[in-house]
C-alpha cells in the first residue's frame, strides 16, 4: 500500500534506510527493483499523488518498450552519447528487457516496424504488476512508496557517517531521510505536471556537478514568420502523408526520411519531424534558424514531376491540375501556394522543383515542457561507469536526468530502464564495499 502521511503531522521524525530512490519512472523502479532483490530496503520517493504518470503517458497510444533492431543499428540511435548508452545496454538490451516482461505476465510483440510493444499496447496492466511485485516480492525486500514527497536539496546540519541527509517536502511539512545511498531518477524537463520540471539541476549545480542545459527533443517546431491566418485556420492539425523531410547541418551532417508529420498552428509536428529535431534544433541553437525539405510526392522522380506539370491544362486552374495529374490536393497542394510566390506558381520548373524539395525555414523549437523528451542533463564525464557522481559519493543518477537523448521507437524507454539497472547495482557495490 502506498504510504501516505497523516495531513495533521505536525512533526516527521528523520527515516533512516539503506536505499532512497527519488522519482518513481521506469528508472527509478529499475534501480528498486535490482537493489530490493538483493535484500537492500529500498523506499521510493515522489512529488505526484501515484506512481509512473509519465510512463503511462507514454502508453497512451501504446507503450512502444524497445526495439527489436541489430544491436550496432540500436546503439547508433543515441548520436554522441552512444558510447555511454551501449555500455549500459550491455547490462539490460532490448532481450532481456522483453524477458523481464514477460517475468511480470506481459507478453511483448514485434509489430511492423520493428518495434517492440506489450501484445495489450497498453502501459497500465505492466505498471500494476510490476508495482505489485516491488512490494511484494517473492524473494527479497519489498520496496516501500512515498507519495507527495518532493526533493528539495540536502538536509541542514551533519548527518552520521556513511550517510546523505536529504530534505523532502510533503503534505505535512519537511521531512528528512537518511539514507547510506541515494538513486536519482527525477527526469528531464518534459511534462513538468507529470513531474518532470527539472528542479533538481540547481540543486546539483550547488554541489558543483555539471549540468548540460536541459533542451527540447522529439519536439515540434515554429516557421518563420507563422502560417498565414487561411493556412492556419484550415489545416492546422491535418497531416502531411506519404511525404519525405531532408535537412543538412550547417556541419554537413545530412538526414533524409520518407514518412509523415503534421501541420500545427505554429509550425510543424509529428514522427517524421521529431527524428530530425536534434539536427534542426542544434541547428537553430548556433544559427537562430534551420531550413528543411520537403519532398511532396517521394515516390515520383522529379523529371516526371516536371513532365505533370508541364503537360497542357487548358481552361483548368492549376490546383485541379496538379490534382489530376500528381494528386495533390488538400494540405500537399495548399502547402505550396502557402510558400511560394505567384511567379513561382506560374513558372512549371519552379513548382516541379518546390514539390520535389520545398524549403520551409523554422525560428525556434516548441518550449520544452511541450517537448516529448528533453535533451542535455548530468554529463556522463562527471559521472563513474556506475553512474554514481563524483562530487558526490553515495548518489547516483539514472534516466532522462542523463546528458543523452535517442528518437522515439522505443530507444528512450530501453535506456531510461537500462540506466536504472545500472545505477541501482552500482548502489549496490557501494553500499557492499561500505560493509567492508
């Protein structure tokens, strides 16, 4: 059962354990679980009413755990952090994620595109068995919850040897915990009403941990300058289908994907936009703009495209020509007198062209708290191969606190569990060697 504190507590005397874990996600539980098996009592802390909000956010649509890809490809999904990631991947991999799963009576499926989902698609029926044996285990130590408890840095005055003192508010006031070790895995800064609001990084920066600013990822963007009120109001939230985006960096580093995305009352959205969004977003950063291109019609080569358009229309007007001759209509063909000139329009080389590579410049990312992920966090540099930090001895980091961030298709859950798993045995070998 959840603990939840008297709301007429006037005084909460100090709670002393092993283990503190703060933030109860995918990571958090990871390192629970690991520590709470090994016998160590194990109590979770965090800021919302329940237990996982944002990782049933993430199942909404259906909980996508992992990736079934070759294990070179999955590494490569984490850019300049793969390094870092494949090493806690080679504690927990997207096998024996499914394994562990399936441990908890949830069968996993490949679906089509590789990724890997509970054969239900849904996020709450592994929640609830995964929370049931956390604190009921069949060997072990069950772990204990406290809800409503949000960290607020360390506690004042000198706490016993071998012991972090931190300070919690809840409901009835502060509380202080003692604990001989302490995993944090408090996110990003995403979604800050599921709890993920960052509050943690000045808490770190006090005690000199460096922090790489916190970023949106698989974000959506705003265009220069905005729709026009016709665009917007018709076709905001309408998707682009069947379409392929193309971006080059300033540095040279290229993208190119056919897929979809969608049109917002700002700018742009959507699956096809979100894997390019660190290269746009980085792009943005250094030079205060990012400009793609969008392919309407990949399947057709672009001599083809030009011979459409060129072919005689007679008395018709051009949008029912292009939708006669290269179905283009609706947001495809509106897109393109949203963007283009009227010259441009009326000239067949420069309307072949922008159909096969229309330029759409972008001013700046969505805010973060509307970003699916957050980039930037803890550096792995200030951190030991347990995950421990160094200026801290005792307290470890996991998940999306991390400076790392992976496209959706499951990477981002794999590596939040995967750091969990590392963080709570790297608990593990520090409260043993304590013992010594």
């Amino acid at each position: 059962m959840t603990n939840v504190l008297p709301e007429n507590s006037s005084s909460l005397p100090p709670l002393e354990t092993d283990v503190v874990v703060v933030g109860g996600g995918p990571a958090g539980l990871m390192a629970a679980q690991v520590l709470s098996e090994s016998w160590v009592s194990v109590h979770v802390f965090d800021a919302m009413p329940s237990i996982g909000r944002k990782f049933l956010l993430a199942g909404k649509g259906g909980l996508n755990l992992t990736h079934s890809e070759d294990a070179d490809r999955f590494a490569g999904r984490y850019g300049t952090r793969r390094g870092a990631i494949e090493a806690l991947l080679a504690g927990l991999d997207a096998t024996a994620l499914r394994n562990w799963a399936q441990g908890l009576g949830v069968d996993t499926f490949v679906g089509s595109s590789g990724r890997v989902f509970p054969k239900d698609m849904k996020a709450a029926p592994l929640l609830r068995a995964w929370l049931h044996r956390l604190r009921h285990p069949a060997q072990g130590a069950g772990v204990q919850f406290h809800m409503r408890h949000r960290w607020t840095g360390w506690a004042d005055g000198t706490p016993a040897a071998g012991r972090i003192a931190l300070q919690f508010d809840t409901p009835a006031g502060a509380r202080q915990v003692h604990a001989r070790a302490v995993v944090l895995a408090l996110g990003g800064g995403s979604w800050a009403r599921l709890g993920s609001n960052g509050a943690w990084v000045p808490l770190l920066a006090q005690r000199g941990v460096a922090v790489a600013p916190l970023l949106p990822a698989n974000c959506g963007f705003d265009v220069q300058g905005g729709w026009t009120p016709l665009f917007k109001d018709k076709f905001a939230g309408q998707p682009f289908k069947s379409v392929a985006l193309s971006f080059t960096t300033a540095q040279g580093v290229a993208f190119s994907r056919k897929g979809e995305f969608v049109a917002t009352a700002t700018g742009v959205e959507g699956s096809l936009v979100y894997a390019a969004s660190a290269l746009l977003r980085d792009d943005i950063v250094r030079h205060g703009q990012a400009t793609f291109h969008l392919d309407l019609l990949p399947d057709m080569p672009a001599e083809k495209v030009l011979a459409e358009v060129m072919h005689p229309r007679g008395s018709r007007s051009l949008s029912s020509h292009l939708k006669s001759r290269l179905h283009l209509e609706g947001i495809k063909s509106a897109i393109l007198y949203e963007c283009l000139s009227k010259e441009a329009m009326a000239d067949p080389a420069q309307l072949a062209a922008a159909i096969k590579a229309l330029p759409i410049t972008l001013q700046a990312a969505r805010p973060l708290d509307e970003a699916i992920s957050t980039a930037g966090g803890v550096l792995f540099e200030v951190l030991t191969p347990q995950l421990m930090l160094e200026q801290v001895p005792g307290m470890f980091c996991a998940g999306e606190m991390l400076d790392w961030e992976a496209p959706t298709g499951g990477y981002l859950l794999q590596a939040c569990f995967a750091s969990g798993a590392q963080a709570g045995r790297g608990a593990l070998q520090y409260l043993n060697a304590l013992s010594k």
